[in-house]
C-alpha cells in the first residue's frame, strides 16, 4: 500500500465525503431583522446587465430603493463612497453541492445565492423559509434539485446515502412528484456512465427512455429539468428530449455544430463547471496563491482547493475539448452560466467563483460576458426572483470591488464590502467548534454496531471511480470469547488508480467534523482477518483533506492485540481528529478482517 493511495483516499474522504448529505446544514444564528440604511454614491456600476460609468445605489429596509445616475443624501443615511470601486449584484454559482458550513463559505466570497444540484432534501423546508427572508444572516441564499435521479447503482448513489432511484420510465411521473413534495426546485437527472474519463469502470445511467421520461414529468410538474451528461451524445439526447439545460459542458468531444445549433435552437443554457474540469486535470485556478482570495480562505476551503489531481488518463485533453465547447457555444449564442461544481477536488464554496469567472474569460466569454453568468443570466435560467441584478425592488445582495470587473476579471477578488439582505457581511473565516473526548472505550460489537461515540460506516474508492467494495456487519463471536465483533469484507477491484476498501470510524456526529482527542495516547483493537497489510489511518488537523497519518498491521486468522501509540502517527494532530480508517488495498482481490475491542486510550 503506497502513499499515493493513502493521499488520495484523504483527499476523496475529505472533500468528496458527500456523507455530509446526510446531515443538514446548521440553522443560521439569529439576529436583527432590520437592516441599516444606506447610499453607495460616485460608484461604477454593474447592474447584471451593463456598466454604468457612474451611479448611485440607495438601500432601504434590505431592498434596493432605488439607482441612478446620482442621489442626493438623507438625513440619518450611511454613505458610502464608491470613488475607484464597482458595485456588482451578489454573485450567484450555479452548480454547487450545499451541505455543512457551504453557504456561510461561499457568502464571504461574495456568492449570495447558490444553485444546489444534489444534497440533502431535508434541508430544503429551511432553506425555502430562510431566502424569503430580509433577516440578517451569514449563509448565502439556497435552490436546489435536492435528490437527483439516477439509476440503481449510477452516480450519486456511490457516497453511502439511500436515493431513491428509477428503473423505468413508468416510475418517472411519481419519482418527479415525490421531489417536488420534498421542496425541489427543479429536477436534476443523471446520464453518467464514465466512458468519458477513459477510465475501464462502467457506471449504470439512466437510459433514453427513462430519462425523457423524467424530463417530461418535471416539466408536467411545472419544473425545470436539468442534465448532468459528460459525454456529448448524452447531452445531445438530453437537449433533444426537451432538458432546460446541461449542468456540465460534456468532455469526450468538442461540440460539433449540430449539437451547438440543437443547443441554441432550444434555448437551453449550458453551466460549464470549467473549475472542476481543470480540478480533475490538475490545472485548478491557483486561487490560494492570490492574496485576495487566499488571505481569506478557511482551512477546509484551502484544502478542498489544494486536492485537485489528474482523474483517468485523458484528463487534460478533456478539459481542452471542455474549453473549446464553450467557446463555440457561447459563438452562437447558448447562455453561458457561472458554475463551480464546488466541493470536488480542486474547487472551494465561495471562493472558486471567481476561478471560473476566470476560467470563462479563457474559455472565449469576454469579462463583462463572465459576469452576467454570476449574475442575471442564472437568475433567468432558473427563475430566481429579485436577485442577479441591481435593479429597483430587488434583494440588496451586492458586491463592492476595486477597480474594473468588467475589464479585468480578477478584480472581483478585490473584495471591499459585501451586502446580504442590506447588511454588511463579516468575512472572518467561523470556527471551528470541537468537542473534547474522553480517552475510553469506542465500541465493543456487543450487541450493535454502536459506538460510545461517533458512528462507523463503510469506505471504498467508488468516491473516486473505482469499483471496489466493502460490506460492514456485527457478527456473533468476538475476541476472547466476547458477544460479537465488527466483520470488514468485500473485494479491491483494479479499476482505479487509488484502490482502497474498508472501514471508517467517524468520531462525531457528522462525517470528518473533528473532535478533541489530544487526551488520549493509545490507539487499541483486536483484530484478526485473512493475512492482508491493513492500513489504519488517522484523518487530522485543522481542515480540509491533509494526507492522513499512517501506521500498517498484519492481519492474521487468529485476534491479535495492537496498541498503537498515536505519537507514532508522525505529525498526527489529535486535537482535531477527524476519523480513523482501517481499510485494505492493494492487490486487488476478496478480502476479510474483523475488529474488537475498539477504544483510545
């Protein structure tokens, strides 16, 4: 087992770790509903739309009162002097995974509204109630697709969480009703099988049938229908079948100029998602390194930023062919939306925004082009009211910069106030609260898989595209003649690059939230298994997918004893543990081991 496996597994568990799904978003912190206000005079503006050389834009109860060319003062008003600046509407990324702390990263980036195309439907209520609010909050605006629709076993269903999946087109008209019930904004539907990567893994798609079917359900149902297709015939089909838009730009050929004039013809919108294009080529945008975006990045937002890697053998060529397809695109007219696909590898919430901006000037968008596809353009494409532009009645979520945007792209960076609901947005990086544990017993299989703390679920290098495997079960019969033991089984498949399959321990009540474990000295466990090399692995520190800390045992079929000790996890930081891995990988094949007796001593 080698280090660029373990690396790679930290990355995946670290940033693709879509368990978060599961877990709603903390609720927002209340505050004063009333928002101060306030004039922006002598500003150069961007109001979605165009640039005006020069403007005023007056603020009221959280609203925007009104703009023109100039306004005159009021008594008891804020003013705040625009000289040098551009006043832009707040940005809006249009293809996102919002789950955890996503909105309040993505807010301090200037990103007021996040389009969400898969995560947990349970957050939805709040989310609805939350955005048709002018209360004050440090969490970006949220509509989402909630569940998406997918095939038994196809992509969405690798991250552990149950989705309910179709297998006809007869199951569409109530599938598509079930999501609109649960608070879905529109419906995002799946047409992946990974022929695109080059890589030898197949995933199950939803076919031509069904997926036409689900397109027309939704639009029955009065929702948009979207379509996540990487190959260009799936998007094709898809455009044809009637979908509203391609949530990515499809990367195993250029657009040739039949799909090019299919996509303009039918009014569909295409959201590249260039940012974890070039993540998964290992180009990203190297935004850490620009003091405008990295002197405010949380650790968990570095870290997400820092794991993009080549994915499958024809990675580069696939981002060229995605660069070129939206050039051409954008040539003929198709609306060009600004997209992130944030938190895959390579991408942060908030801040790679301003990368794609970025990435679309390259791609041929020219700047002012670039952000009308953070502002009014998806605003239009997905019906959102009162956002995307500066504009009389609308939500005073705004963004002052420095010098041109609409010149120099990159000036968005230069963030100088952001505004959400009317009030100023406190761009300090949140803290990260963690819980301190008591060294002791972790889970003794005596009667469950339940531990004294935290919780266990399975792992494999499906996250990243491969195909093995691994099933968690108590079993009757423990170390030394105790009740019952955890039982690890499943098989590494070669189909990956990084191959892993096993188990892991996540110590708090959300996948890779950190605890307080510097107490503790000693890693313990029986352990017994078919002889393999088991990596246990001790995911750390203060955010973000570091490589986790590694030690390897040898498993054998009768238990063994192992204690650990956690200074020998080299630069292990134990105040923020994060999970604790034990997993088989290479050579591929079957593979078995239990464990017993689990604690931190």
């Amino acid at each position: 087992m080698n280090r660029l496996h373990l690396s790679a597994f930290a990355s995946a568990l670290g940033l693709i770790l879509l368990l978060g799904l599961a877990a709603p978003s903390p609720p927002p912190r209340a505050r004063p509903a009333e928002a101060p206000d306030f004039l922006v005079r002598n500003v150069r503006l961007f109001d979605g739309e165009r640039v005006w050389p020069r403007a005023a834009v007056r603020v009221r109860g959280g609203l925007i009162e009104a703009v023109a060319e100039d306004l005159a003062p009021r008594g008891g008003e804020r003013v705040v002097d625009g000289a040098g600046k551009t006043l832009l509407p707040g940005l809006i990324d249009a293809h996102t995974h919002s789950y955890g702390e996503a909105r309040r990263e993505a807010l301090r980036f200037g990103v007021t509204t996040q389009i969400d195309l898969f995560s947990a439907a349970s957050q939805l209520p709040a989310a609805r109630a939350e955005r048709e609010s002018l209360a004050r909050t440090d969490r970006a605006d949220l509509w989402s697709a909630g569940t998406l629709a997918t095939a038994a076993g196809g992509h969405g269903t690798q991250f552990g969480l149950p989705i309910p999946t179709l297998d006809s087109a007869d199951a569409a008209p109530d599938w598509v009703a079930a999501r609109k019930a649960e608070g879905s904004d529109f419906i995002k539907l799946v047409r992946e099988d990974l022929s695109a990567y080059g890589v030898p893994r197949r995933l199950p798609s939803l076919d031509a049938a069904t997926a036409r079917a689900v397109i027309a359900a939704a639009h029955a149902q009065e929702l948009r229908a979207v379509a996540h297709a990487s190959a260009q015939e799936a998007a094709r089909e898809s455009l044809r079948d009637g979908a509203d838009g391609l949530v990515h730009v499809f990367q195993d050929s250029v657009a040739d100029a039949a799909l090019v004039e299919l996509a303009r013809d039918s009014a569909a919108f295409v959201i590249p998602t260039l940012s974890v294009v070039a993540g998964f080529a290992g180009e990203a945008v190297p935004l850490a390194e620009d003091a405008r975006i990295g002197d405010w990045l949380g650790e968990a937002q570095r870290g997400t930023l820092a794991a993009a890697r080549p994915f499958g053998p024809t990675a580069a060529r696939l981002l060229a062919n995605a660069r070129e397809s939206v050039r051409r695109l954008h040539e003929a007219g198709v609306p060009i939306l600004a997209g992130t696909d944030a938190p895959n590898p390579g991408t942060a919430h908030g801040a790679s925004l301003h990368g794609e901006l970025a990435l679309l000037v390259e791609a041929g968008l020219s700047p002012l082009d670039a952000l009308r596809a953070a502002t009014a353009a998806p605003a239009d494409a997905f019906g959102i009211p009162a956002r995307g532009r500066v504009r009389a009645g609308y939500r005073a979520d705004l963004l002052l910069v420095e010098g041109e945007p609409d010149r120099d792209i990159a000036a968005t960076r230069a963030i100088v106030t952001i505004w959400k609901n009317g009030h100023a947005v406190d761009r300090a990086a949140p803290v990260e609260t963690v819980e301190a544990i008591e060294p002791g017993p972790v889970s003794d299989f005596e009667a469950g898989m339940e531990a004294r703390f935290g919780s266990w679920s399975a792992t494999s290098d499906r996250m990243l595209g491969g195909d093995s495997s691994a099933l968690l079960e108590r079993v009757a019969g423990g170390a030394d003649g105790s009740a019952g033991a955890l039982r690890v089984s499943g098989e590494v498949r070669a189909q990956a690059a990084q191959r892993w399959a096993g188990a892991l321990f996540s110590p708090a009540t959300q996948p890779m939230q950190a605890v307080d474990a510097s107490s503790a000295r000693e890693l313990v466990f029986r352990l017994r298994g078919d002889g393999r090399e088991l990596a246990v692995l001790l995911f750390h520190g203060a955010g973000g997918p570091a490589p986790p800390a590694l030690r390897t045992v040898s498993s054998t079929p009768e238990w063994v004893e192992h204690r650990l000790p956690l200074a020998g996890f080299s630069a292990a930081d134990l105040s923020r543990l994060r999970g604790i891995g034990f997993t088989a990988g290479d050579p591929a094949g079957a593979f078995w081991f239990e464990l017993d007796a689990v604690a931190l001593r």
